[in-house]
C-alpha cells in the first residue's frame, strides 16, 4: 500500500476543521507524527477526489490517521481510535459516557 509509514500519520486539509481535535491528542500524547496538511487549492482538491479511491482506506475521506497497518477515516473515528490507543478514554461505563460527551463538545 501507498499509505504504510513509520510514524503516525493524520492527513486533512491546512485548516483546522474536522482534523484539530486528533491533532490536539497527537500533540498532548507527545508521540511522533506527521501532520499532512493539503493545500487548500484546486489541483490539491482535483488530486485528493481522483485518487482517493486507490488510496486502500476502507471509506476514503478526509480526514485520515495511517498508524502502521491500521488506517481510520471519519474524524469520530479517528478520535476515538487515538483515545484507545493513548489511554484517554474511561474505565467505567460512567467514565466512558463522560468521554464520550467530552468528544461530541469538541468535536
């Protein structure tokens, strides 16, 4: 696959949108990733809409987070997947809802 790096890696447009909350865990969980930003401009939007569909994501939209052989679109997804994986989510039922609506404020 064209989308296998060593580091995380999150790909959004350069704005801040649908992509800044799984930026804000990146940065609070101090791990290594790449921040891949596409330009807000015609040919970036031209390349993204006739290629994604090679780009080997199950539901092939933006935002994206490729973090080794898993790759998660849609940014509730990503959110929660980050939340896994860096100990941020709750260890009760109540814990977990209290997340969870967290997640929706922000998000």
């Amino acid at each position: 696959s064209n989308l296998r790096f060593a580091a995380m890696r999150l790909c959004y447009w350069d704005l801040r949108g649908l992509g800044e909350v799984s930026r804000y865990i990146l940065r609070f969980s101090e791990t290594q990733w790449e921040d891949d930003r596409m330009a807000l401009t015609e040919e970036s939007m031209s390349k993204w809409f006739s290629g994604k569909a090679t780009m080997d994501l199950d539901l092939p939209n933006l935002p994206y987070l490729v973090d080794g052989d898993v790759k998660v679109t849609q940014s509730v997804a990503i959110v929660r997947y980050l939340g896994r994986k860096f100990g941020l989510v709750g260890s009760s039922e109540k814990e977990v809802v209290r997340c969870e609506m967290a997640e929706q404020e922000i998000a």
